[in-house]
C-alpha cells in the first residue's frame, strides 16, 4: 500500500472515531452524576477543609502513592537515559 | 493479618527505592535485593484473604461512626454501599497470581544479579517498580487507581529496555511512548465516562449501579467506555495491533528482564481482562472482540515467530502469540473456559520465563542472538540445553508439564462451548509453535559450531541453573497436579461466568 | 442545540483529544509529535476537569461559619479534581521520559524526523 | 514443474525482493509452513461464522480460499507489512482504534 492510501484510510478512520466521540459526548452531558462526590462533600468537612486535600489524602492516598512514585520513576528513567546505571552482560 | 495486604505492594517499592539509593555498592545491592526479593513469593503465602479499605473507610451501611449525622439523601440512597476510599481485595485467585508473579520476579532479578558485570541499582529499581505496579493491578478494585499503575508498569517497562544497551533499545522505547501516549489517555477517558455515568471508580460499585438499574446499561455512553477500555487492554496486553511492538520491547531487553516484562503483560492482560469481563459482559460484543482479537493474536504472532531470525524476537512473537490461547479462555465466557484461560496465564508466565532465561545463557555467553550466527552450543553447555528442550515441551503442551493441562482444558472448553474449531486451532498453533522452538534450538545447538563464533564467558553462574531447575519443578508440579492450581481459580470463575441478568 | 459552558468545556477536550491524536499521527517531526501528544493527555485531563463543574456552585473549601448542608449541596465535586491531579503528574513523567529520549536520539542521528530515526 | 515448486519459486522471489536476499533451505521451510498455517487457520476461523448464517459461511470461505491462492505468497508481505517502522504501527493502531469503537458504538447501538 503506498503512504497516500494508507494517509487516506488513516484520516477516514480518525474522522469515524472523532464523530462517535463527539457523539457520545454530546449524549454524555445531561448523565453526569456526582454520586460518591456528594458523600465526600458531606463527610470530608469533619475532616479538612478543603475536599481535594481530603480525598487526595484521606480516602484515595494509593493514587497519591502511585503519582509520587511515577515522578521517582520518570527521574531515574531520565536519568538512565543519559548514561547512570546502564548494565553489562558478562560474569566477573 | 490484612496488614499484609498493602505490604505486598509497599514492600518492592522500599526495596526499588533502596536499591536506588544504593547504586554502586555492589554488595549491598546483591544481599539487599535478594532478601528482599525472597519476601515476594513469601508475602502472598502469608497473607491472610480479606478487603484492605485505605484508611480503614468502609462504606458506610458498614461504619456506622462516619454515618452520624448524614441526610437520608445517602445513608437512604445506593451512596450508602458505595466504597469511598480505595479498596483492594485479595482472595484465592489473587493469592496464585501474585505468587506466581513473586517467584518468577524472584528469579529473573536473581539472574540478573549475577549475569551482570556490575550490579546496576537503576535496573533493580526498575524490574522492583514493575513488579510492585502489576501486584496493584492484580489486588485493586478501583478503576483510576489501576489507570496510575499501569502508568507505572509502562514507564518501568521503558526504563527495563533502556536499561539493557541492547543496539536499538532507544528507538523501540520512543515508539512504544508514542503509541503509549496516544491509547493510555483513550483509556483514561473511558474510566471517566465510567465515572461521569456511574458516579463511582470502584468496580464492585460501578457493577451494583449497572445491577440494580441505577444506570441503564444500554445507553451509548457506556458502550463508548467500553470500547475505549477495550483498546486500552489491548495495548497493556501486546495483543494486535501492538505485538509488533511488544515482541520488539522483549527482544530489545536483557534476557532476564524480558523474562520479567512478559510477566508484566500477562497479568496486565488477566487483570484488565477480568474488570471488562465483570463490569461489560452483557454487552455481545465484549466476548466476541475477546475472542475475535485472541485469534488474531495466535495466528499472527506465531506464524510470524517463523519468520524471525533473531532469538528473542522469536520467543517474543512466540509470548505474544500464547497470549491468544489466554484470551480464548476468557472470550468463551463459560466457568470452566475461564478457569481454562488463568491456568494458562499462569503457565505460560512460567514457561516463558523459563524459555527466555534458557536461551539467554546463549547471549551471555556469546554476545549474539542472530540464530544465523549461532550454533554448536550443545556441546558446552549440556546441561541448559537439555532444560532448554524440556521448556519447549512444555510450551508445546508435552504431557507430563503444565501446559499440557491448561491447553487440554482450553480444547473441552471450547468444545463444551460449541465451538470445536477454536480447539482445532489451537491444536494446529501447537504444533506450529514446537516446530518454530525446534527450529531455533537445532540452529542454536545442534548445528555444527561457526568458525567465527566466540565465546566470551565460559561460565554459567550457578544461580541461572538453579533457577531454570526451579521453573521445571513448577512446570513438573503443575503438570501432575493442576488440581492445585485449578482450586485457587474456581471461585473468581464461576463468579465471572455468572455475569449480568 | 443549546451549549453552555459545562458542554462547551466537554466538547473541547473532545476536540483537543482528536487533533492531538491526527497531530501524533500525521506529523513527521519528533517534537511536534510529542505536542500533539500532549493534547491528547491534556484533553483526557480537560474532560475530568469538566465532569466536576456544578452550575452556580460555590469553591469546594469549607469555610468557617458555613452550614454543613448549605456546602454539602452546593460546593462543586470534588473527586475529578483529586483525579486530573494525579494524571497530570503521570502526563508530565511520560512526557519528560520521551523528550530525553528524543534529546539523545537528536545527538546522534542529527536528526528529528520520525521517518528517519523510528523508520525500520 | 508440480505445486511445491511453484510455491518454493515465487516465495524465492519475493524474498529476494526483500532486503537480506539470503535464500536458506531453512527460511523457504518456514516461510512454507507459515503461508500454510496462516491459510488453513484463517479457513477454520471463518467455519465460524456458521452461527450467523451457512450460506455466509460457505461463501466467506470460497472468497478466501480463492483470494489467498491468487496472492500466494501471502507471508513475505506481511511480513514486511508489520514491520518495526512507527508509521505502520500508528497506521494499524490507529485502524484498530476505529473498528474497535465502531464495533462497539455502532454496531451495538443498532442491533
């Protein structure tokens, strides 16, 4: 196939993703329910101010775990992309 | 002693973290990583069932403390099941999966320890950060809180092929970003059309708003979701139109990390694999793209192992094509197709590990894994091909080893099914895979030896024999008695096979 | 149609996602491949950020002297913020993961077009 | 000149279109039998769809038969069809993408 086709069929597929995207953002507006939000708005004011910090800290502290642990990660995988602690195969 | 529970993931990460710290103490880091390796497979063993909820925040039908005082406009509605914090539950599936993924993690850091000429703080990181990521995956039941470590599996998945001066690491590690970055936020998306619908991220709650009709399960936005989460356990899987890459990742990692890696896509692919089959399986088009995309898998992946000339693009292709028969085990929807499809998993984590760390004892001791420049190694080093063989039975489904076990119940189950050609099928691929690993070990150590080939390590260190004879004693165990396996997998089964009314 | 600023907000994080995405897909150079995949991550991050808009709502902090029920029902939900939160984190880490590579590809193939360097 | 050779002949050339042109007796074998195992799978997949409907089914079979014998050497091509390049990968992640989603919205929507 040469790369004007495969340009072709590429923009044709994006362009059906993109339409049922919209599409089923457009019907996905006026089902928006803030369901375990309302608990969080009703408990979290006995326990912080702020509802963010609640939830972040208080009932999801896994995510906030897993954010800190992603910038360590992405650091040393900076890192090792200029050259710290590339290894070698071989024995003593 | 849910204690534990949580201390299965926090424990490779303290070890990840320390290894770092410590890099180029060379010592240190080899005891350090090994006990601490030693704990993975131990902790599962220990650890008693049960529902971890972070900070002790049950729903609240269950806390009456934190329900004091609440309007009936929740302590009356469904928000009074739900889970606010994060939850994650270990029951017996659970329990085999992670230690599986413990003993395998176990040996492959093993190995590298002692494959290595210096070992490399950054690699124990991350092959650590890696395992502790898929542990989560395996125990968590909120959707988000999966979304943030697969993020972390795939970015420890990079620093493994970066890590590895394999020629042509950076360039595969770019594409695997690029095409990374453009599914991972697909899929974020999805879980927020979850979330916008259902109100929640916890799957058991999501489930019980579609269940009791909170939700209708038929609108359009939930199909959407469906298909953007689907894509997106395609890419975390490597199953088409990501093997080429993914068998590019594991041909351009050490052999141990490889052995690691395809670990990591094996549990992606049965975690998320799980959470589409609970919350979507009354859709009739989740199981039909499963199997549909499982065939595909097969069939491509092994047909084009064929066609490689490179060793662990080989196995590469061969591991992504195993895939298949996992997801054939799942798309057939029945109890026992399901109990078919994780007993696979698990021996193909096993088998494929095994294979990848076998012939690697060839790149260390040549440097070289074009299959056109190998050859004679039988006489060298008798012992590993002899284990090398066995592996290759194994894979191939040979009697007395596990996959034999599995593959027979995946051919009943679709039988049972009424779909006797996917067993036909799977049959045929058998067949198709043993000649592909027979062609690689003929040409690997059976062929006369080339003139221009040099061995440069003679010795084989006494931790990768150990450790290839370890994943035969599995393979042995498992193959006599897949009761033992089986017993761990029947309850989540019978559970997913149940699906919505 | 009537769009207010809750949908208008939803469609625009549609509309970022599918141009990152024909960006990514369509552009040769490196650099402006990983831009448009920045947009497909901070158009996921606009859609959250969207679902927890609550029409004339009030900032989602408890101020003192406020009634429990008066905030209860009128603060804006407070879940996807806590959520965009952690995915920014993830979007920039890839990110950052992918420019390094990109900077020592650059130096040794004195090149940032995808045709050539990620070419078989 | 029988059917084997036939085959051996035309995968020879294109392989040699291909870049490495090194021509083994092992490569042609395996070349072979992935052509084979490609055909007879893809035929017996599509035994499937007898639970849609037989006629379909006889059809779908027929068509593909007849179609893989005209492009025999099926495998060098696709072999060079899923290379490592990033803008074939793109290309197939990005048609997956839209049959997935159109699968699932459209096709689901309306049935």
């Amino acid at each position: 196939m040469s790369e004007g086709i495969r340009n072709l069929i590429m923009g044709f597929a994006l362009v059906i993703f993109s339409v049922s995207l919209f599409q089923s953002i457009y019907d996905f507006k006026p089902l928006i329910y803030p369901g375990i939000s309302y608990l969080y708005n009703w408990v979290g004011t006995e326990i912080a101010p702020n509802m963010v910090t609640v939830v972040v800290f208080d009932w999801r502290g896994y995510d906030t775990l897993g954010e800190a642990l992603i910038l360590v990660t992405a650091v040393i995988a900076v890192l090792l992309v200029f050259g710290r602690g590339k290894v070698q195969m071989g024995g003593k | 002693m849910n204690l534990l529970i949580p201390l299965m993931v926090i424990v490779p990460i303290i070890c990840a973290l320390f290894l770092n710290l410590l890099h180029k103490k060379d010592r240190t880091i080899k005891a350090i990583a090994i006990i601490l390796a030693l704990t993975l497979p131990l902790l599962p063993i220990l650890a008693s069932y049960g529902i971890h909820y972070f900070g002790g925040y049950a729903p609240l039908a269950q806390n009456p403390t934190l329900s004091t005082g609440l309007p009936s406009l929740i302590t009356g509605t469904v928000l009074n099941t739900f889970h606010p914090a994060i939850t994650y539950a270990f029951q017996d599936a659970q329990k085999l999966f992670i230690f599986i993924l413990g003993l395998v993690a176990f040996l492959a850091i093993l190995v590298s320890l002692f494959e290595t000429k210096r070992p490399s703080g950054v690699y124990g990181f991350m092959m650590f950060m890696g395992v502790a990521s898929v542990i989560a995956l395996l125990l968590t039941d909120d959707i988000f809180n999966f979304y943030v470590f697969f993020e972390i599996m795939a970015l420890a998945t990079v620093g493994i092929v970066l890590v590895s001066g394999v020629k042509g690491n950076y360039e595969t590690a770019l594409k695997y970003m690029i095409l990374g970055s453009i599914t991972s936020p697909l899929l974020l998306l999805g879980i927020a059309l979850l979330l916008g619908v259902t109100g929640n991220v916890n799957i058991t709650d999501i489930i019980a708003s579609l269940k009791i009709g909170v939700v209708d399960p038929k609108n359009p936005v939930l199909l959407m979701a469906c298909g953007l989460i689907v894509f997106g356990w395609l890419y975390g899987s490597g199953l088409p139109p990501f093997h080429t890459i993914k068998s590019a990742i594991y041909s351009k990692a050490l052999p141990h990390g490889a052995a690691l890696l395809q670990a990591f896509s094996v549990f992606t692919l049965i975690a998320l694999g799980i959470i589409i089959l609970r919350i979507f399986s009354y859709l009739p088009f989740s199981q039909m793209i499963i199997l549909g995309v499982s065939l595909l898998a097969m069939i491509l992946g092994i047909t084009m192992a064929l066609l490689q000339t490179d060793l662990k693009r080989m196995i590469g292709f061969l591991a992504v094509g195993e895939l298949g028969y996992i997801g054939i085990g799942l798309g057939l929807g029945t109890a026992y197709g399901i109990t078919a499809g994780l007993f696979q998993a698990i021996n193909e984590v096993v088998i494929t590990a095994f294979l990848f760390i076998g012939f690697g004892v060839i790149y260390y001791q040549t440097g070289e894994s074009d299959i056109r420049k190998l050859g004679g190694m039988m006489v060298k080093t008798p012992l590993v091909a002899l284990l090398v063989l066995l592996a290759g039975f194994a894979m191939a489904g040979v009697p007395p080893l596990n996959a034999f076990q599995s593959k027979l119940m995946l051919i009943q189950a679709s039988i049972q099914a009424g779909l006797p050609e996917l067993g036909v099928i799977m049959i045929l691929l058998s067949i198709v895979t043993f000649m592909t690993f027979m062609k690689a070990f003929h040409a690997v150590y059976m062929r006369p030896k080339p003139a221009d080939l040099e061995i440069k390590n003679e010795k084989i260190p006494r931790a990768t024999i150990l450790s290839l004879i370890v994943f035969l004693v599995v393979c042995l165990i498992f193959g006599l008695f897949p009761q033992l396996a089986t017993g761990f997998l029947q309850a989540i089964s019978s559970n997913l096979a149940g699906g919505m009314p | 149609m009537i769009i207010d600023t809750q949908l208008a907000s939803l469609l625009t994080a549609g509309a970022l996602i599918v141009i990152g995405i024909f960006a990514a897909v369509f552009l040769d150079n490196l650099i402006k491949k990983v831009i448009g995949l920045a947009f497909i991550g901070d158009g996921a991050n606009l859609f959250l950020i969207a679902m927890g808009y609550k029409p004339g709502g009030i900032v989602y902090i408890y101020l003192p002297g406020m009634a429990r029920d008066f905030f209860a029902q009128n603060a804006a939900y407070p879940l996807p913020f806590a959520l965009v939160l952690t995915s920014i984190v993830i979007g920039a880490s890839t990110m950052a993961v992918m420019l390094g590579i990109i900077m020592v590809l650059y130096k040794k193939r004195g090149s940032l077009k995808a045709s050539e360097i990620l070419g078989e | 000149m029988n059917l084997y050779d036939l085959i051996v002949k035309r995968i020879k050339e294109a392989q040699k279109a291909d870049s490495d042109g090194l021509v083994t007796n092992v490569s042609t074998s395996s070349m072979l039998t992935a052509e084979i195992t490609l055909i007879s799978s893809l035929l017996v997949a599509l035994i499937m769809l007898r639970l849609v409907s037989n006629v379909l089914m006889i059809v779908a079979v027929l068509v593909v038969l007849f179609a893989a014998i005209l492009a025999m050497p099926l495998m060098p091509r696709l072999k060079r069809e899923l290379n490592d390049s990033l803008f074939n990968m793109t290309f197939y992640v990005v048609l997956a993408l839209a049959i997935v989603i159109v699968l699932f919205y459209w096709g689901s929507l309306n049935v």
